[in-house]
C-alpha cells in the first residue's frame, strides 16, 4: 500500500520530483521580486496589498500550470478550454496594472518550461524600466463646486483666480435666470499652495488665515461651496 501511493505521488510524468520543486521555489523568488516592484512603484492610496499577493500567487500557479501541460499538445487543448469559460470581473485601478499580471504570467510560463535565463533577464529589464519611469502615484483630482447668486458669477471667479497661485480649470457651469453653478477642477498640490500662500500672508497681515470657503461665503448670496474629491481609477 505504501509502495503505491508513493508511486502516485512520485508520478511526476518526464519531470522529476527534483525539477518540479526547483521550478516552484525559481517562480517563488521571482514572484517575490515582482511583488517588491509593484511595492516600490505604487505609493499612497493607490497601493493594494490583496492585488499585490493575488500577482505573487498568480507567479506560482502559472509556472504549476505549465509544468503540467509541458509538450503535452492534449493537456494543452484541454487546458485552454477549462481556462475559456472563467470570466475575470476584477477592475483595474491603473493600466500599467495590467503590466504586472501579463508579467507574472510571463514569468510562469518560463518557469513553467524552466527557461530560467529568460525569466531573469527579463525581469530585470522590466523591473529596472518600472522603477525609472512607471513609478504610480495617486493624483486624484480636486472639483471645487460653487453655486450661488447670478449676479455675483464675476465676483466668485475673481476670488478663485486670486486666491489660488494658478488659476483652476472651469469645467463646467450650469445657470438659471437668478443661479449659477460652476465647478472648478484643480489638483491637491494647487490647493496646498494656495492654503500655504494664505497663511503666510495672514502672518504678515497678523490675522487669521481664511480658507477658500471662508472667502466665498463671505461674499454673501452663496449657496454651497463643495470640495469632491474625484478619482481616477478605472473601473
């Protein structure tokens, strides 16, 4: 009874158990490589640690995969069609995501066959090109949304364009006979800048500091002033 099922477990078809384990432990190390690449190129909240493991996991299920279909063409067959009805749903937050998921699969896939020396090669010019030039940061856009009297539009954009070092982008501006929306895109470095230039003003003025909201309200028939947040993840 022994005998048999270490013959079933030592069943490893043209591979040995030696090959296997060796091509597991290469799709290990270089999943790990990835996973510190997709760590030092993703900062704030743009960076997501389950996606991060999902590509370490991928790294080694891929080389698995591929050590069992090796030349098999009938194994190869099947293992497409198995593959061909799963149906991926999971959004990406950036593009260059999808360069890490073919990368793992890439990686697997020559661990798979144990070309090991196009597996690093090639993943050390990508690691290398990610770290210079596809460093991702958040950079989640700022709408600032005014609606107030129509009669005080020139007002309300006169105190944007001044408070602000460089003047926001109207994007969009809805009015009524006695109403006007109009909202404002900028990003968090303008209106920290902003915020920093009001406070160094109002040290040398030696009063208060007033926020952006502070000024439009002040200007009297103001409905609302919102500060949204959009993002940009692609969903």
């Amino acid at each position: 009874m022994n005998k048999y099922l270490y013959d079933i477990i030592s069943n490893t078809g043209s591979l040995s158990v030696e090959d296997i384990i060796l091509r597991i432990i290469f799709s290990v190390v270089m999943g790990c490589i990835i996973f510190l690449s997709y760590r030092m190129t993703h900062t704030g909240t743009i960076y997501s640690h389950k996606f991060n493991i999902t590509l370490l996991t991928l790294t080694v299920l891929t080389t698995t995969v591929m050590t069992v279909i090796g030349n098999n063409i009938a194994l190869s067959l099947g293992m497409v069609g198995a593959l061909s009805i799963i149906r991926f749903r999971t959004s990406i937050k950036d593009s260059r995501d999808t360069v890490y998921i073919f990368w793992t699969i890439i990686v697997g896939i020559c661990s798979g066959v144990g070309d090991y020396t196009v597996a690093t090669v090639g993943s050390i010019a990508v690691f290398v090109v990610l770290l210079l030039f596809g460093r991702v940061k958040s950079n989640n856009r700022i709408l600032l949304i005014v609606k107030g009297s129509r009669l005080l539009e020139e007002e309300i954009r006169r105190t944007i364009f001044t408070y602000f070092p460089k003047p926001p982008v109207l994007k969009v501006q809805n009015s009524s006979a006695e109403k006007v929306e109009m909202i404002f895109e900028l990003n968090k470095k303008l209106l920290d800048s902003a915020q920093k230039k009001e406070m160094n003003r109002a040290l040398g003025e030696k009063r208060d500091s007033k926020t952006i909201l502070d000024l439009l309200y002040h200007l009297g028939d103001v409905d609302y002033v919102n500060i949204v947040v959009q993002s940009d993840e692609i969903s």
